[in-house]
C-alpha cells in the first residue's frame, strides 16, 4: 500500500463522492431577521446536464439540481421514509403489479400552465424510452392516466418497491422530445426553483411562484462548480460560504472548533463498490476475484484516509437501505490470496485496467493499486472524464470499476435488483439462483421477506466477490448557524426550498 499522508489525504482523500458547498452571498436582500439573499452552492463535479432521462441524468450532480426544477410523484425523506410529492396517496393490487397514484390538485408549472395526469404519463414514456440508468428500474412498465387525476403503473412483474424506485422519477410537461436541447435550456417544472441560467461552470435557480409547497424564501440559488477543497473550506471559514459537506477528516476538527457553525456527520447511503469484470478471462473466476479483495488492505487505507468518515462496509448496500443484511468480513491476507490466484492459474503477466473518475477518489485507488501489485498484480489506475467514464461503465470497458454508489431510493432493488441480474449486462456477471432471489425480492409485498431474500442475494454476490464493497461513507456537513432550514441529506441530496439567511 502506498504511503498515506495527512496532506495527500487533505487534497484527495474526500470521503463523500458527491462533496458540494452551499454559499451565501454578500446580499441577503435586505432582510432585517430572515428571508431573502442569495445561496450559492459550489461543488466539485460539473452538472454537464439536468436532462433526468438522459445518460447522465442519473448522477448526483445532476439529481441535486433537477430535484429543485422538477417534481416527483413520491420522494424519500432524510429517515428513509416515503412521502408524497405530486401524488397524495397510493396503493397496488393484491400481485403488487399495478399501482394507483392520485395527483395532488391545483398543481402548477412554472409558466402557469396546470399539471395534468398526460404529462405525467408522457414523462414516464420518456424516461423509459430513453433507458437511462435510472430507467433500468422499470424495464417493460407502462403508465396510463385513467382520469385527469389519476395515473397507473403497470410493471412487467410483481414489484412491491415501486413507490421508492419512482423517487429518481422527474416529470416535465408532455411534448419533450427525446433531444430536446431547447427545453432544458429553459425548462418549465413544477418545483420550487425555477432555471435563470445554465453553463458548464454555473447553474443560477430561482424561485418558483407557481410552487404548490409555496415559493423557497431565498431571492436565488448559484451553483458554482467549485473543485478545490482549500477553496470551500476558505470560504466556509470567512463566512461566504453557508454549508460545505462531504469535509475531509484532517478538517474536521478545525471545522467543530468553529462557534458559527453547526457540524453533523451522518451515515451517508452510499458504499465504495468495485465491480470485477466477470466477463473478462482473467477475472471469471470467483477464487480469483475473492483472492483480490483479500489482497487489499481496505482496513488501513480507511483508517488512515477516512478515520471519521468511512468505516469497512459489511454489505453491498448501506445500513440504512430496506434490504442491507451484514455479511462475513473478507479478511485482508495478501499471502494466503497470493496462494490462491496461483492456485487457480491467474497469469501474473495480465495487466487489470482500474477505472474511476473524479480526482478525489485518486489516493484511495493508488493505494489499492499499491496492495495488488505487492503481490505481483499489475494494474492500470485510468482516472475518466465523467462522460468517458459512464461510456465506458455501460460498454464493460474496464477490469476494475471504482464507484461511489448511493442509493436515493434506500430500497434493495435500485442496486441489487437493478445492478445484479444478467439482463442488467452491468458487470459481466451472470447467476440464475441470483435471479431468482432477486425475482422473489421484487414481488414480495411483506417487508421482512423482501430483507431476507435480499440478504439472500447479497450473500451470493458477496461470497462471489462480483466486487469489492470495502467503505460505508459519512458525510460531514457544517452549516453557518446564520442560516437556517437546512437538514442533512444521506444521499448528498439536500432539498434547497426550505432556505432562509438570517442577518
């Protein structure tokens, strides 16, 4: 393993994947006690698109944004409960196939134009059309609208997790093209910001009138893209910035020492996950992939990186998901694993090509490289382009795939249904018994079996090392205490609408 500095961890050992800072401006629109000014937001990762069927649509940049322009039927709260969003209520069939939803009334888009039961549906065409990541969830599902208030979802199959899957659902008004640029230069939505401006390096959102929750108090938001850690901590320190999340553990205590802010670390929903390529020669067989993760020290690096923010994952989903079950922890021997890869003929000459994107994600996965090639595994670390990255993701062109994955739904089925079956085609991997579970999990409508056959299905693909799930993250919030409305978000997802700056 790699030596792990306490500088090299400052600059890239950011344990949340989707790290953001909101900031609030010099202005707070005059304001005596609370209300009015302006939040700006910067992140570490471009918003390239707030398309939310497109291929890019799926990611947490993306998703930040799009939650403030576009509603949803149903969305999840920071405890993991279910709430209503464009429809009050729900229920399904006795086979857990179809779903009634009831649209909540009097709702508006931005332009003023009343939301109607046909744009949801023709929103729910799109999506699926355009099969983006997300649009994996409901593969062969249909919508119809049985009345101007009413919508139904039909699935292929029995699938008791439909209300959490449709929580990465977005609806936009009927008529969007599959590439209409045009419309997302100026979308019209029916969430509590509106879209004054869009580049690569800012977003600026207003606020909305025609929100039915009512309009966010903030007079703007900015989302600046805003890479460098040194930079949001300044700004977080100086008071120009109002909330930073995803804080390194070197900062951390600086950061509690600090009387003007409030600090939370919170059990975050995402988990490091590095798939195998099963589909490759030297990676298909489970000896080997298992001997590889037993090659890594995943519990020095997390110590050493992470202290506060990371702890080794016990699962290939986050304790907080419907469906987590702890499996037996893969012990860290690089001798007995050395002993297994030539045991089962693994070719030492074979270079595994390791591809992540994002530079904070960097030192983690040097040092994986480092524990590999100590016991003679060659290995290929290709930092991505985001772009690059997902093209390459979907195509299985890679060995080794690094991931931060979260899960906005907390429900099983959005990784393991979704990521895990051989139609997903996702990781080379292919096991009818896995299926099945996954199958059973999906149609069960009593939670405490849905857990179980979950947990089921997470053993097969932990004992089968499909990947290597070795960190849970936290993230580290800390908000200036002059602004007020702001909750932590397990999946880096905060809701902006509830913002007030307080002079």
């Amino acid at each position: 393993m790699i030596p792990l500095t306490r500088r090299a961890a400052l600059t890239l050992g950011v344990a949340a994947a989707m790290a953001l800072t909101a900031c609030s401006g010099a202005t707070t629109g005059g304001s005596s006690s609370s209300g009015g000014g302006e939040v700006v937001i910067a992140g570490t990762y471009p918003v390239d698109s707030i398309d939310p069927g497109g291929p890019q649509g799926g990611g947490t940049g993306p998703q930040m944004v799009e939650q403030q322009i576009f509603s949803r039927l149903v969305r999840t709260k920071t405890d993991g409960s279910v709430e209503g969003d464009l429809a009050t209520s729900w229920k399904s069939d006795a086979t857990a196939r179809t779903w009634t939803f009831t649209l909540r009334k009097g709702v508006k888009f931005s332009d003023g134009t009343a939301l109607k039961a046909a744009d949801v549906v023709d929103s729910f065409k799109r999506f699926t059309d355009l099969k983006g990541t997300n649009a994996a969830n409901f593969p062969g599902y249909t919508m119809t609208a049985p009345s101007d208030g009413t919508v139904v979802l039909t699935a292929s199959k029995p699938d008791a997790a439909i209300p959490r899957k449709l929580a990465v659902f977005f609806v936009l008004p009927s008529g969007v093209g599959a590439n209409d640029t045009a419309f997302f230069d100026k979308p019209v939505g029916t969430g509590p910001f509106k879209l004054d401006k869009f580049s690569p390096n800012e977003i600026v959102l207003v606020p909305n009138a025609q929100y039915y929750g009512g309009a966010p108090k903030v007079t703007k938001v900015t989302i600046k893209k805003m890479p460098e850690l040194a930079a949001r901590l300044t700004a977080l320190r100086t008071g120009e910035a109002d909330v930073v999340w995803g804080i390194p553990d070197d900062q951390l205590s600086e950061v509690q020492k600090d009387s003007t802010l409030n600090v939370e670390i919170v059990q975050s929903s995402a988990v490091y996950t590095m798939w195998f390529n099963s589909s490759t020669p030297a990676l298909k067989d489970a000896a080997v992939r298992r001997a590889l993760w037993e090659a890594v020290d995943f519990p020095t690096i997390i110590k050493k990186l992470y202290p506060q923010t990371g702890s080794l994952s016990d699962s290939v989903v986050s304790k907080q998901t419907l469906g987590y079950v702890a499996q037996t922890p893969v012990k860290y021997d690089p001798v007995a694993a050395k002993a297994a890869l030539t045991a089962a003929g693994f070719d030492f000459g074979t270079k595994l090509r390791l591809q992540f994107a994002n530079a904070e994600f960097q030192q983690f996965n040097q040092a994986v490289v480092s524990d590999l090639q100590k016991i003679g595994v060659q290995v290929d670390l290709l930092q991505k382009e985001q772009a690059v990255f997902t093209k390459d993701l979907l195509a299985l062109n890679w060995d080794i795939n690094f991931q931060q994955l979260s899960n906005p739904m907390l429900d099983a089925a959005n990784t393991v249904g979704r990521l895990y079956p051989c139609a997903a085609k996702r990781n080379g991997y292919c096991n009818p018994a896995l299926d099945k579970l996954i199958s059973q999990a999906a149609a069960s409508t009593d939670e405490k079996e849905r857990v179980k056959l979950y947990g089921e299905a997470e053993k097969i693909i932990w004992d089968d090392a499909v990947g290597m799930f070795p960190m849970a993250v936290k993230y580290a919030y800390a908000w200036n205490k002059r602004l007020s409305g702001f909750t932590p978000d397990p999946n880096g997802l905060p809701d902006f609408s509830k913002l007030q700056v307080n002079s």
